[in-house]
C-alpha cells in the first residue's frame, strides 16, 4: 500500500489530543477522543493491509500476527518492563498489588476486559493507575485477533461480500454501544462489541465501500468537514459526556472523512497534515502513547499533587524525549528487520512466536508474584498496612446501591434504618452517594440519643438532586425520582443530603439550578433540610501508606474544593454543615486549605476521601446538635 503522510499527521491530532488532555489542560476537554481517532486509522491500515495481501493471494494468517508483532508488542514491553521497575521502587504494597493485576492483564491481551469488571465507585482512581491507558491496545489487539479470521473466512466470497458483512457489523456494534452508553457505561467504554464499529468504520474505507470523491471542490468539502468535527470534539466534550454512544460519531466520521478524502486526492487539510512537524509526531505516535501515561501518573505519584503548568511542561518534554528514543531504538529496528527466512520477519514464524511467548511468559510471571505476594511489603520495613474501618458499615448492594443496580433493589425503610426503632419519633433520611453513606458509622453511634429514626437511602456516584443525568450512572435520575414517594409515604419529616459535590457542581451550570429545585420541593412539603458539605478529598489512595512514605503527620494538601453550597442553600432555608471545618485549617498561601488526615486515635480517612469509622463518628457526634434542630425558622 502507498505510504500516506497525511495519515500520520492525523496520528499526530490524535496523540496530541490525548497527551494534553491528560496533562489536564482545561481547553482539551474532549482530548480523550483522539483514541478514537486511532481506531479509525488502525481500522483502514490493517483493512489495506489485509485486503492487498488477499487480492495478490499472499494473505496468511502468521504473517499478518508476526507485523502486529513486530509493530505493537517489543514497544509496549520495554514500557510494561520499565514500569514495572517504577512500580516495584515507588508503589506501596497495595498499589503494586493492584498494578501487577494489570500487568498481567496488559501482557494478554485483555486489560479493557479486567478495568471494566473491576470498576466500581471504589477502585483505584483512575489518574493512579499507571496502565490504565492500555485498555485501547487490549481492544485493538481483539481486533487484530477477530478481524483476520473473519476475512480468511470470507475470502472465497469476495470483496463484496466482505463488505456486507462489515458494514452489518458496524450497524449491530453501533446500536450495541448506544444501548450500552445508557445502562451499561462501563462496558461501553471499554469493552470490543460496542467500540468494533469505529475500528470497521476505517475497514470499510480500506475495501472501497464508499466511493473516491473525485471532484477537487467536494474534496476539499468533505476533508475540511472532517477535521472540524474532530475539533469540535476536543474542544467541546467532557468526561461528563455520554461516551462514545452517539457522540463517538463526531470524532469517528471526521477521521474517516480526512482520510477517504486524503485518499482520493490533496486537500489543504492534507497539506497541513503533511507537514514534516506533524508527520514526525505521527511517526513517534504510538511510542508516545504507550510511555506518557506511566510517566505522568509517577510523576504525580513522586509530587503527591497535580503538577504545576511548568513541570507539566518540563514534563511533556521529557515524554517527547523518551518517546523518541523508544521509536528509534526499538520501533524502527523490530519493525525493518534483517531479511531471513520468514516472508516478513527476520526470524522464521515459529522462532518469533516462541520468543514473543517466552517474554509474555515472563512479563506474567512478574504480575504473578507481585499479586500472590500481596505487593511484596518486604520491600519496606516496618510496614504494617492497616485496614481502615468503615466501608463495611455502608451497607453495599441493599442500602448502598451499586452502579449496575436498578431503584427497586433498595430494600426499605425496615431493611435500611440505623438504629433502633424509635415508636412515634419522626423519620430522617439519609439521601445521596457515597459520600453520604460514609455517615452510616458515625450514625450508628448516636442514633439511639436522637430524637428521630434514621433511614438510608444511597447509591454509588448518584447525588441528591433530582433530574440529574450522571453518566456513570445511568439509573441515577429514576433512583432519585423515588424519594418524594418514599418521603410522602412513610412520613418522612427530615432529609440528610450528601455527596461528592465538586463531580456534580463542576459538570454543568444547570447543576445548581437542579439544586435549588430539589431543595425547594422538600421545603415545599415541609421537610426540614440538613445539606453535609463534601469533605476532603486527597491525591492519595490510602491514607496509612501515605503517611508511612511521607514519613510526617503534617497536613495535607486536598485537591479541589465544591461549589460554595453554604451560599446555595443558605439562603433557600437548608441547614448547612461545612465538615472541613472540622479538619483543615487555611492556607494563607495558597488557595485551598490544609487538611488534618489523622489524630492519636487513628485515620479520618479511609481512602482519598471517604471518612473512616473513626472520622464519621467525629463528625456526626459534632453536629448532634444541628441534627436535633436544623434550624429555629422551622418553627419546632
């Protein structure tokens, strides 16, 4: 096939896109599509690949998988190996537990399949998983496994029939992920079936389903319209997006329209395309995506903190370098090897494919034994990793719903109250997401002393505000419209609201008008409002292991503050409960405060920011008062 530089300029977009997305520049907000963008291009090179060889009558099956090979795995090696080194010097225990899963995983293929049954609402936060960029290349190495057994199936019947049935594929994979997107995010995301189409998607242009656009006008049209969409995406979407479902649509025909037009002639996209900066980023591409993430998420390991705008850029440099140095010495001489036996490798198939086993072997064994030594904590003396109470009070998959839970899974006043059951006493409820669920221990404390029952009513990712859409949880609205039923049908007089905050006020500014208008309703019924403050959040994922490493017991710096909910609902006639008064102190020098994490009788925190039993207790047990009485204006 005919080198096209454009297509590496277009490789370029997309790396760039994703680089400066997870640098966490706030203009690349939908910078996340650029893997997306691969997809497509992946899709038409290999479909080029394999329809040239099946047309000349040279298709085989062990050369298509030695070029993959020879292309994708010494790459992705070298950095799982590196990493790996990082990993064993910079991880505590529990992290590199968890990390050698993944490794493991990466080394097979199958690392999208493991992160989407390992999602939940407390996994590792994604920013600290150093491979969990490798879930694209477990769905395009899927891809490279099915697709060439499907064509060697088809190849009596000919192009049109391939044709026909790719494009029944890309319909049926397309409509999986829109159905998917709603109900079944996470699967969506990651997971071949729902992403297939955008890899098809570039197939098909490769087999000539869609004719060459002749005309230099209608060229120019079609490759302009493509990159525009591509731009829109980046600049427009946001993790809060349904993703892909249809919004994948923008970027996916845009990089099918830059490359179908870019196929049938020069355009002035294509010019900009093929300029030798572009081409080089394009060329060095897959290096930079298989080394940036690792280097950034160790970075902010070493910092303990988002990185500032100069070592983000300090650091971007550094990838740049090392990508470079990865391209020109492992790329480029695995991918041109020296002429020998085999039709396209240096070494006859059979030496190549043991080879690539022994190191897969070896990479395995490695996640092995980090997994069955539970993170080797022999690494450190006087490590002792301390279980956190807290978490086993919430009540998960009853009271506490998970994300694949429907509403109706919520078992009922009787099933759900803390504490003993108080006759003639008033009901309270307990309303919002985990960060409302993390009250439960300190509830149980004193719900006995207060002057009304306590009811749980929470689900994973899901904050009180009715007509909410959250992606991650697609049964979120429905679980939230049942609460004005639940409060008029049992007598429901008090409602606790909690949640994470800043993921909800941050996503849109019709938030805080969803707000208001979930406050006013319960005020409206005569429900007296108590509305938790978020407390703080961290860049650690366990506090024990932060402090053993940090070696100090100073306070820490959190990550971002919510929205001013005082102001909000103060003036709605909610009761407002600032927790991080409790704990931090402000930082004349900086724009957020310092949080305390600890005091002699253990952690507040049991992860980066749910409260431990301890610290619920200290903050419910501190606000017993308000929880009495919320407010004098209710006229009790």
């Amino acid at each position: 096939m005919t080198y096209r530089p454009d297509i590496d300029g277009l490789r370029a977009v997309s790396i760039l896109s994703v680089l400066l997305f997870h640098a966490k520049f706030p203009l690349f907000s939908g910078g996340y599509i650029g893997v997306d963008v691969f997809f497509v291009i992946s899709g038409y090179l290999i479909g080029s690949i394999v329809l040239n060889d099946a047309q000349r009558g040279t298709f085989s099956l062990a050369d298509f998988y030695i070029r993959r090979i020879r292309r994708i795995l010494p790459a992705l090696f070298a950095a799982l190996a590196v990493t790996a080194v990082l990993a064993l010097f910079l991880l505590s225990p529990q992290e590199l537990k968890s990390f050698s899963q993944n490794l493991a995983a990466t080394t097979l293929f199958s690392s999208n399949i493991v992160y989407y049954l390992k999602s939940g609402y407390f996994e590792t936060a994604a920013e600290m998983n150093p491979l969990l960029h490798t879930w694209s290349l477990g769905v395009e190495q899927q891809f490279y496994i099915v697709f060439p057994l499907a064509v060697l199936a088809l190849l009596p019947y000919g192009r049109s029939v391939w044709v026909a049935v790719l494009l029944a594929a890309a319909a049926a994979s397309f409509a999986l992920g829109v159905f998917l997107v709603r109900d079944h995010p996470v699967a969506a995301f990651y997971l071949l079936p729902p992403r297939l189409w955008e890899l098809v998607l570039g197939a098909l242009l490769a087999f000539g389903a869609v004719p060459d656009i002749r005309d230099r006008a209608a060229r120019e049209l079609a490759c302009a319209l493509g990159a525009a969409l591509i731009v829109i995406s980046v600049f427009t979407l946001t993790e809060a997006t349904a993703f892909p479902g249809y919004a994948a649509l923008l970027p996916c025909l845009g990089a099918a329209l830059v490359i179908h037009a870019g196929r049938s002639g020069p355009t002035a996209v294509g010019r900009v395309l093929t300029l030798r900066p572009m081409v080089f980023i394009g060329l060095i591409s897959y290096s930079m995506y298989i080394w940036h993430w690792p280097l950034m998420v160790f970075a902010r390991f070493h910092k303990g903190r988002d990185l500032t705008t100069k070592e983000t850029l300090i650091l971007l440099a550094a990838i740049a370098a090392v990508s470079l140095l990865s391209w020109r010495l492992i790329e480029v001489p695995f991918r041109k090897p020296r002429p020998g036996t085999g039709a396209t490798s240096g070494h006859p198939p059979a030496t190549v494919f043991a080879r690539t086993g022994r190191v897969m072997a070896g990479l395995v064994g490695v996640g092995l034994i980090g997994h069955l030594t539970d993170g080797l904590p022999q690494r450190f003396t006087d490590y002792a990793p301390q279980d956190i109470s807290g978490r086993e009070l919430y009540k998960e998959h009853t009271c506490f719903l998970e994300t694949d839970q429907p509403p109706e899974a919520w078992p009922g006043l009787e099933s759900c109250r803390i504490g003993s059951l108080k006759a003639e006493a008033p009901t309270a409820l307990l309303w919002g997401d985990s960060f409302a669920a993390h009250y439960v221990p300190g509830l149980q404390t004193v719900a006995d002393t207060l002057p009304f029952n306590i009811v749980q009513y929470t689900a994973s990712g899901c904050p009180p505000i009715k007509d909410l859409p959250v992606n991650a949880r697609p049964n979120c609205q429905e679980f939230n419209h049942r609460v004005e039923e639940i409060i008029d049908r049992n007598g429901i007089r008090i409602v606790i609201m909690a949640a994470r905050w800043e993921w909800y006020m941050d996503t849109n500014a019709l938030d805080l008008r969803r707000l208001h208008e979930t406050v006013d309703a319960l005020l409206n019924r005569g429900i007296r409002i108590v509305v938790m403050g978020q407390s703080p959040v961290f860049r650690f994922r366990n506090p024990y292991d932060h402090t053993y490493f940090m070696k100090s017991e100073r306070a820490y710096s959190i990550t971002g503050q919510a929205a001013d909910l005082p102001v909000i609902t103060a003036t709605q006639g909610a009761r407002f409960v600032d927790t991080s008064d409790y704990f931090c102190d402000p930082d004349p020098c900086k724009a957020l405060p310092l949080c305390r994490i600890r005091d002699d009788q253990g952690f507040y925190f049991l992860d980066q920011g749910h409260f431990s039993a301890h610290g619920s207790t200290l903050i419910v047990q501190s606000i017993q008062e308000i929880l009495r009485a919320p407010d004098p204006a209710y006229g009790e």
